[in-house]
C-alpha cells in the first residue's frame, strides 16, 4: 500500500525554522511545501535557498491552504496561541515546541 506524502508548511524561518526543515527533510513521505517568513523577500529568499515551491510572510495563508497536512509553528511565543486557535478552528494538525499560551489564566 502506498503511503500518502504529508505537506508541510513551517510558520517562521529563523534558525529553528530552518533546524525543523532540515529534521523534516529526513523523514520519507514529508514534502516541504510552503515557508512563512517575517517578510515577503526573506520568504523568497529562504525559499529559493532551501528549494520549497511556495512561500509568503503570512501565516494565516498557510493554516487556510487545503493542500497542507501539517503545520509547523516555528514563530515567537507572542503568536502561538493564535496559530494553535486558528489550527484548531480549521482542523489542521499542528506542531509545536513552545509554549502553546502565555499564561494558564
């Protein structure tokens, strides 16, 4: 039975952004296919660096786009909570090291 490939779009291409995409690389059936980057030119940029088809330096974008599987929230902490909601609201797994909120109140 053939195992279906798993879209990825990493939220934050800094140096632990770009750690993930290197960790994902090594797992078979993983594409990366699209970065979130802080602007539109550093996504680009990284995106044609790390040869990934698609980017944009807007993270909603990605959480929205049906052809992705997983995303990978690599953003600052101040953003978690709002990728984890709209993740949520849409169905979309997601994956994270960081504090999920800032606080438990």
């Amino acid at each position: 039975m053939a195992t279906k490939e798993l879209n990825v779009s990493i939220l934050g291409m800094g140096f632990m952004g770009q750690a993930h995409l290197l960790a994902w690389r090594q797992v078979p059936s993983v594409s990366i296919q699209l970065i979130v980057d802080h602007t539109a030119e550093a996504a680009r940029t990284k995106a044609e660096f790390w040869n990934v088809p698609r980017w944009t330096d807007d993270w909603q974008q990605a959480v929205c786009d049906p052809s992705i599987d997983i995303i990978d929230n690599c953003l600052p902490n101040a953003l978690h909570l709002a990728v984890l909601q709209a993740c949520w609201a849409r169905g979309v797994p997601l994956y994270t090291e960081k504090p999920l909120v800032g606080s438990f109140q």
